[in-house]
C-alpha cells in the first residue's frame, strides 16, 4: 500500500504516542499550539489551567511542545483515531469535517469575543457543531481566544482605505481567506505558518491577518512594519478532544475534563482582557506603524467583506444561523 508523506509522518508520530502510552497509560496528552507564555499566549493560558485543573482532580496530565506531535494534519489525524487525548488545533482541523465551524470567521459579523460567545452559546452551536464532527472522531471542548479582532499587517505600507490593498499578496490561513482578500482587492496565498518568516523575507506574503500581538510573539516585526487594526475577524482557535477517549470516560472523570474545560475558558477569557491593552503598546515599541480606520473606511471594509458570506464554503442556511445568532445577541 502506498503512503503518502503525511500518511508516513502520522505513522512515525502514532509509533511515538504508543510508546508513550505503553508507559502512562492514564495520561492526559495535549498537543500546544503556541509558545508556553503565560502572559503573552492566549491558547497556552487555557491548555496548561486546563492541564493543572484536572492534575488537581487526579487525572494525569502532560503538555507537549508546539510542534513535537506533528503539524496540524498530523495532530488532527491522532486525535481522531484517539491517540491524543487533547490538541489545540486551528478551526480548519474541524472544518475538514464539517464546514458549519467556519462561521466563526464571518468577517465583521461579531462586534468582539464576548459578543461570539454569547451568540455560540444562544444558538446552542457547540453542541450542534460536535454532533456533526463526532463522525471524524473529534469533538470540541472550547473555543479559545487569542487575541482581538483581526488586523491587517504588511511590509509594504500603511493601510488606511480598501484602496491600499491593491497589489498586497497576502498569507491566507485557507480558501475563505483568500476570498476575502480578493473582495478587498488584494491576493491571497495559502502558506504554512513554520514558512511565515520566509515567505515576507522573499516577497511570496506581503503580510497577513492576524490579531496584534502575533508578530510580536513570532518574532515577525523585523518583516511586518505596518499595522491595521481592522478588527476584522474575530476567529480564534480550538480545544478538540478525541471523541473515543472522551466518551470512554467515566461519568466522574468526564465531569472533571469538562469542568476543567470551563475553568480553562473562563482564566482564557480574563487573559484577554487583562493582556489586550498592552498589545498596541508591544507593535509600537517594536517599530510598527499603527493605523485606526475612520467609520468610513471601516464600513468600506465592512460593506466588501459580507460578499464572502455567501460566495464562501457555508451554505446559505449555514450562514444564516451564524448572522440570527448574532443578531440576536447584539
């Protein structure tokens, strides 16, 4: 049978989990996402008090490294077959199996990240979400944030009208992305975000869009010296959980994951509010530009993006109960 590179990667990565669990076979294992910063790292906030909650109610539990697991697809592909307990995963790894998640990057939909939890959470979404991708063996625990509202940085120049877009090449995350970006006028091209450094340093990005302490958590400022603060998208990313560990659980143990996962929340979302005053203040002292958008500019923005809404990967019937739950809850 032939492998195909990821296929191989995913075996070496399994081989690895197995040994491990032949050894701690009650431990929790969860894969970060992003540096162990507890001031600076939205997602490790939640992953380690979510780690910490459920050693204090018994149950083993050990970090693993950014990166150590594998990449995205690798990680995604061992939560599901319930090799890994816990990864902290971007929305795609979801959306790979079921495209109702994408909701949470509507531009422009959600004035910030209370107003997306309370829509989430009149809607009933997570629930409806993690009935559908129990299917590929996930499930979600937590919707993690990571920062404010999305803003557009590039090495080019100050954005201060959709206008300034034109000719930018912008790194999109996926599909919706680049979508977007053509709607602004610009361009878009998909890169990972380990090839991010090197493709501002060669010109394949011009620059991307992403809340405002990124460049300086990733050491991008030395590339990017130009900042919008759109507060365009207010995404984030996720705490999926392997759908067979979790429902093997005991109904005591699975009380503790899930009461751990809401303390994990809760401590991630006061992170926010405490951290997001300074990160304007980071981008400055890092030599980056910073532009605020006049209501006109920002509503020009505003006006182009909602053409994604139905021209991207949701249905119609999709989109429209992610925009009744906002609206709702506004």
């Amino acid at each position: 049978m032939k492998m195909n590179k990821w296929s191989l990667l995913s075996f070496a990565a399994a081989g690895a989990l197995l040994t491990s669990l032949s050894v701690q076979a009650a431990e929790v294992k969860i894969a970060l996402d992003s540096p162990p910063d507890m001031e600076k790292a939205g997602s490790y906030v939640w992953s380690h008090t979510f780690a910490e909650e459920l050693k204090k109610h018994g149950m083993a539990a050990k970090e693993y490294p950014r990166g150590a697991l594998g990449g995205e697809a690798e990680r995604l592909d061992q939560t599901s077959q319930g090799l890994l307990e816990v990864n902290m995963a971007d929305v795609k790894s979801a959306g790979k199996i079921d495209k109702l998640i994408f909701g949470l990057y509507l531009p422009y939909l959600y004035k910030d990240n209370d107003h997306q939890d309370r829509a989430v959470a009149h809607a009933g979404l997570l629930k409806k979400i993690n009935a559908n991708i129990a299917k590929g063996g996930v499930r979600i625990l937590a919707m993690t944030v990571v920062g404010p509202a999305s803003g557009i940085f590039n090495t080019k120049r100050p954005i201060r009208t959709v206008k300034d877009m034109a000719g930018l090449r912008m790194r999109a995350l996926d599909e919706n992305q680049i979508a977007l970006y053509k709607a602004w006028g610009s361009n878009g091209t998909i890169v990972a975000w380990k090839e991010v450094p090197n493709a501002l340093q060669t010109g394949v990005a011009d620059g991307y869009m992403n809340p405002s302490f990124v460049p300086v958590m990733f050491g991008h400022t030395d590339f990017l010296k130009h900042f919008t603060d759109a507060k365009s998208i207010v995404g984030g990313r996720l705490a999926l959980a392997s759908n067979d560990w979790y429902m093997g659980l005991s109904a005591k143990d699975r009380g503790i994951v899930d009461a751990a996962a809401a303390v994990a929340t809760k401590a991630n979302r006061a992170w926010l509010k405490k951290a997001e005053p300074g990160m304007l203040a980071g981008l400055k002292k890092a030599g980056v530009s910073i532009v605020q958008l006049t209501p006109e500019a920002r509503a020009e923005f505003e006006t182009l993006s909602k053409k994604v809404y139905t021209d991207g990967v949701l249905t119609a019937a999709q989109v429209k109960i992610w925009v009744d739950a906002a609206n709702a809850t506004r």
